[in-house]
C-alpha cells in the first residue's frame, strides 16, 4: 500500500467575519435605507427635499459609523436592549401575569378515547 500523508483544505483566515458593505453591518445599512425611504415618502415632494432627505440619511450614516467605530459587531441593538430594560429585577416581586387555577378547564374535549 502506498503511504498517503495528512490530507489538507485551504480555509478562509475570517470564518466568524460578519458581512459589511461600506463599512456597515447589515441591520444598520437598513436602519439607514429606512430613514431614506421614509423620509422621502414625507418630505421628497416638498423644496426641502435635499437638505431633509439627503441630509438626514447622509447624518445618520455618519453618526453610526463614528459612533460604532472600535465597537463589537451589534452593538446598537445591544446598546437599544439595555436600555429598554428596566433598571432593577427584584427577586421576590408580585407576578403581575399569575392567575389562580380554580380547577375549571376551558376548551377541553371530554371525550375518552
């Protein structure tokens, strides 16, 4: 038999790189087409359109890319969970969702198969 040796796959250096276009991450690339669509929804037929339309889109990508720059990937979605959370979680707090079993079930069949 003839002696083979270690067989050997090239492998890209980045697998966990995540995808960018410009330097944006997917979700921010639509927050900012977003912007765009809407604000030309409401304001493109208007004689502010360029300054309204253009201006804000061209501001909100700009703050997203100095304000993420040395950031970890998600970090706006991140950042919008904290602080959507409240500030505290009590550990012994009334359980607003909690009802009493009375031992009545709806929208059970009886029947016994």
């Amino acid at each position: 038999m003839e002696d083979e040796g270690l067989i050997t796959t090239r492998v890209p250096r980045a697998l966990e790189m995540k995808s960018k276009l410009f330097g944006y991450e997917l979700p921010d690339l639509l927050l900012i087409f977003f912007n765009l669509a809407i604000t030309n929804l409401v304001f493109g037929s208007t004689s502010f359109r360029y300054p309204l339309v253009w201006g804000t889109t061209l501001t909100l990508a700009l703050f997203l890319y100095f304000a993420k720059k040395g950031r970890p990937d998600n970090y706006v979605q991140h950042l919008g969970e904290f602080l959507i959370r409240p500030a505290y979680f009590a550990a012994a707090g009334v359980d607003k969702i909690y009802r009493k079993f009375t031992g009545k079930v709806k929208n059970v069949s009886k029947k016994k198969y």
